[in-house]
C-alpha cells in the first residue's frame, strides 16, 4: 500500500480527533487567556493561571482528585488481580460469575453512583435493613459512607465500576498466554508464589498499566460521581471548574477554564509517564502480547 | 444554559439571527447578562400590559439590587418559605426567626440543614439571615459595598452559623449541593425543613410527587422575595414576536394560568385591577389547598427585597471562607 493511500485512509480519524478534540483544547487555552473577552476586562495573559495555583481551594481540590483517582486505582487493580486469579479455575457456577463479573461493564457510571447513594446513604437500603433487625438504633447512627469528607462513596463507585474492567483484560491473558509460561515454570518447581511473583505478575503488567491510565484518568477528571456522592469540602477538581464557569460574574470563566486545563495537564503528564514505563518494560524483553 | 449559548454567540460576532428570541431570567442571570452587552432593550415600557405592572415598586424596578431598566418584563414572583410535614410537626413549634432557628436546632439536632452556596436556595436563606441578624437590608443597597466593608458587617451571620454547624445534619461537615438534594433528604425523613422559592406555594410539587401530600409552608420573620422576568437577547430573531409574547404572560388569564400550574406567584399588580381581571386572579389564589400557599397578607408582611449580585459573590466567597472551607 503506497503512502499516499495510507494518508488518504487515515484522513477521517485524523481530522475528526483535530476537530473535536486538538481544536477545543486550543480554543479552551486561549479562553483561559481572556481571548474573546466580552466583558470590560480585557487583558490577555496567564492571570487566571496565577490566580488558581495561590488558591487554597484549587490546591485541596487537586489533592482530593490525586488522592481519590490514586485510590480508587490500585483497589481496583489489587481486587481485580484476586478476583481474576480466582476465576481461572472451573468451579460449579462458573460461568454465573464470569457473567456477574464482567455486568458492571456496560452499566454507566452516573447509575453505580446513584445506586451507591440508594444502598449507603444514611437513608439507604442498607442502613434501613440494619434499623430495622434492630442493629442500629436510629438511621443517623449508620457510618457517613457517603458524602464523607474522604470521598469513601467516591472511592466505592468507582472501584465497583473499575475492577471489571481492569479484570476481564486480566482474566484473558491469564487464560491464555500467561498460562503455557504458567506451566512451564511448574514443571521447573516453581512454587505458587514464585509464580505469581516472577510469572503472572510481570506479563500481566503491561495489560495492567494500560487499563490503570484509562481508569484513573477517568477518576480524575469524572464530575457525575463526586457530584452526587461528594462532601461540600474539598471539592473535586471538575466541579470546581463547573461552578467557576456558572459563576454569575462571567469574568470567572478564565479560571474555569484553566482549572479544566489542569486537568488535562495531568491526565497527559500520566499518559506519559506509563508510556515510558511500557517502553521500559519492552526493553527488559516482556511485552504486551507475552511474547518474551 | 441559555447565558452559555447567548455568550458564545456574542463571542462568535453573530450579531442578528440569534437562535434565542425570548428567555426567562432573574437576579444572578441578569446580572451576567447585563455585564456581557446581551440584551436588547429597553423595551419594556412599550408594550400595552405594562401598565399593569406595578414599576413603581422597587421590588419590580430592581432585579436583585440592578436596575432593570425596561430591559426586562415581569413574569412571576417568588418569595422564600420553609417546608415542614403537618404529619410530623404543627407549625407553631417549627422555628419562625433565625433566633428560633438556633435554639430549634439545639433541641432536635441533625434534623435541619440548607443547601450550601452557590447553590440559591441555600445563598438566599443565609441572605434571610443576614438580614436579621445584623440589623436590616437597608445597609446593603449601596453598590460600591466592597468585601472588607461585608466582612466586617456581616460577622454576627457568620458567628450565627458557625455556631449553628454542630447542631446541623451531619453535624455540619457536609452540606447538601443543591436543593433537591434536600428536598429528598426531606422526604426521605433524614431532616424535618426544607426551603422553597415559588411565590403561590408547593401545590404543583405536592401534585408531582416531590414533596409528601402532608407538606405545608410558612413564612419566616423576614422572607426575601424577588421578581423573575422575561428578557430579549441583543441578536434575536424576533423581537417584535418576543415582545408580544412577553405581553401575552402579563395578562391576568395567562398570570392565573401561572399561578396555577407552577406555583409562582403574580407578576401584575393584583392590588390594581378592578372587575373581571382581579377576579380571575382570586378564584385561583382561592382554589389552592390551604397550607400550601401562604398569606397573602402573611407574604407581604414578612417580605424582604432581594438585593444585588455583588452581595450574592460576597456572601458565597466570605461562606466558604469561615463555614464551607477546610
């Protein structure tokens, strides 16, 4: 295939990523410049940056998203590793719990959240069911698993919706690749652990690596989820962002909109960082698809 | 959000053919309008039915402290107004002033709390509350108040809630986003008060299933009250429609309709007609359920204007600063 007959083939994908993502990026930075202004404030410049990095509130609010995307990521991927290894044997209902495993996928993020708040709110099923065998002496006393001001509620939601995903990739490759070096290492008197630890574990890496980007670049900027299952304070980073731009003085928006870059920012520098590392990972010989 | 797509346009140099010709607006939307060159006007002085509006009074002159300036046409009315379940409680132990809020909130702890800011039900009951508790609106009228000026002013508010915080749902460390968030909390039984904005009472959302069928209303000791509108922007299509329209729901068929339906209440001067008009607007204040609506003469002694949007930045940044912050 010429290159010319590439580039022609490429072309829809191409233009589509620059018009609906590279374009609305630029657009949003120089918004966050005060570009466009139609207010009486008029000067261009990296003003609305400065303002947020000496906010006490940007700053928290960043905290919180690090430390809630962080968490909610490596639970995932600790309960995906342990549910996945203890899938690959066949046992009787199986195939019910591959089923129940992977039904959280589909389910869209907004409805695991709601149902978190319907079942773990101190007016939640499970605080009522407690209330009444009598457990609890008032509804008030269940444990503030919502809306607490360490984003537990958050944390849950997003490790119910995460640790299938992450699972599935790591359940097939367990199955099938992973298994023959599995086998062989057996056969050479490798114990169980040091199986795990110098087999499974370094293969499954990459896949692991991968599906962690996608779900903690997904925590960090998410806003249903801290929206409906969030304290008052410290707020996560895409709501600050949402209620500087609904501000009513519409001179915020430039801090909005850096806020938002921020987070791109972030996701990016993350993006990054785990590319270096499968890179890394390629070099020392294990790559992606377990082929030493 | 219409202020959204309104700006773009702007920014985007669309100057006629705007797809927005009429829009409903109050207060914080006016206000960023306003700032942004969005509207058409003035033009609310021209149409027949204005003289049905009371211009005179400053609670229609002003939109939350601005001058509206025939840039917009009275809609509704609004006034603030506690919720409570007449199966659960009787009205005179529920608390009327903030004062009593205080010592309510002492004997039932856990059982009250309010959206926090910048959410409006929340802005406007701590708005309520500055009111009474540093000695009246009056001082909050003028437009160059600066935020040193409000912090000294309003330090007993923000005692009050401070102190208040233990007492509150949650003891405080959390507050609701929004006020259906509350509204649920209430009708799920987590709390026994919520708030409301609508002027003709909560009949609509009792008939919708917001609100339990036992809910009821009353007025606090001091009740903001504001006017909403309807406002042109500065690109749109159709003017002349749009003021015909903004014409159309000044008339007293049309307000009653309104009243009716969504529970706001009058934008005309009610007090003014004579004859078939004033009738029309009675028989519907009189076909509410009782208990659903307040007073008329109850709203009107209770009310308090609805004062400018710098106070509303003021009030929400000095919050989170002693109340919502760390």
């Amino acid at each position: 295939m010429s290159d010319r007959k590439t580039w022609i083939m490429l072309m829809p994908a191409l233009l589509v990523i620059v018009a609906f993502f590279i374009a609305p990026l630029v657009y949003s930075f120089l918004l966050s410049l005060n570009f466009f202004s139609i207010t009486s404030n008029t000067t261009v410049g990296f003003q609305a940056y400065a303002s947020i990095l000496g906010s006490k509130s940007f700053i928290d609010s960043l905290a919180f998203s690090l430390t809630i995307a962080a968490v909610s990521t490596v639970v995932s991927i600790a309960v995906a590793i342990v549910v996945s290894m203890a899938l690959r044997r066949t046992f009787i209902g199986r195939k019910l719990a591959l089923f129940v495993y992977q039904f959280n996928i589909p389910v869209p993020h907004l409805v695991v959240a709601i149902s978190v708040l319907l079942l773990l709110s101190q007016t939640g099923l499970v605080s009522r069911m407690l209330f009444a065998l009598g457990i609890i002496s008032a509804p008030s006393d269940f444990p503030m698993i919502v809306f607490d001001q360490s984003g537990l509620g958050i944390i849950i939601a997003f490790v119910l919706k995460f640790f299938p995903f992450i699972g599935i990739a790591v359940l097939s490759l367990l199955l099938t690749t992973i298994d023959d070096y599995e086998m062989q290492a057996a056969t050479l008197g490798a114990g169980p652990l040091r199986r795990f630890v110098y087999v499974l574990l370094p293969m499954m890496m990459p896949s692991i690596l991968f599906s962690s980007i996608l779900v903690f670049a997904y925590a960090f900027g998410s806003y249903e989820v801290p929206f409906l299952l969030g304290s008052t304070y410290p707020k996560a980073l895409s709501i600050l962002s949402y209620q500087e731009f609904t501000d009513i003085d519409l001179n915020s928006r430039p801090q909005a909109l850096a806020i938002a870059n921020m987070i791109t920012l972030v996701v990016v520098a993350m993006v990054i960082l785990a590319y270096m590392q499968l890179n890394a990972m390629n070099r020392m010989g294990v790559r992606k698809d377990g082929e030493a | 959000m219409f202020v959204n797509k309104i700006t773009s346009e702007k920014q985007a140099g669309r100057e006629t053919g705007g797809s927005i010709d009429l829009i409903w607006v109050n207060g914080e939307n006016y206000f960023t309008l306003r700032q942004g060159g969005l509207l058409f006007g003035p033009w609310a002085d021209q149409i027949p039915n204005s003289v049905l509006v009371n211009w005179s009074d400053p609670s229609f002159a002003y939109d939350m402290g601005y001058e509206v300036d025939f840039y917009e046409s009275p809609w509704g009315t609004a006034q603030y107004q506690m919720i409570y379940d007449s199966a659960k409680h009787d009205e005179s132990e529920l608390p009327h002033s903030f004062a009593e809020l205080m010592a309510w909130a002492q004997a039932n702890p856990g059982r009250f709390t309010y959206a926090a800011p910048p959410a409006f039900m929340g802005t406007t009951m701590i708005k309520s509350a500055l009111y009474e508790l540093t000695g009246g609106y009056e001082q909050y009228a003028d437009d160059d108040l600066t935020l040193e000026q409000f912090r000294t002013m309003s330090e007993p508010l923000y005692d009050y809630l401070s102190d208040l915080e233990p007492y509150l749902w949650n003891e405080g460390k959390t507050y609701p986003a929004e006020i259906t968030e509350l509204n649920r909390m209430f009708s799920d039984g987590e709390v026994d008060l919520t708030m409301t904005f609508s002027g003709a009472g909560i009949s609509s959302d009792i008939q919708s299933g917001a609100l339990p069928s036992t809910a009821k209303v009353y007025c606090m000791d001091t009740s903001i009250a504001n006017t909403n509108y309807v406002a042109i922007p500065f690109n749109a299509n159709a003017k002349a429609a749009a003021m015909v329209v903004a014409n159309i729901l000044l008339e007293p068929e049309q307000q009653a309709q309104h009243i009716a339906l969504t529970g706001s209440g009058a934008g005309i001067d009610v007090n003014a007609l004579d004859g078939w008009r004033a009738d029309v607007i009675n028989d519907v204040y009189d076909s509410l359920p009782a208990g659903t609506i307040v007073s008329r003469e109850d709203a009107a002694r209770t009310s308090a204007p609805d004062l400018g949007g710098n106070l509303v930045g003021y009030i929400e940044t000095v919050w989170t600063e002693r109340i919502g912050g760390a």
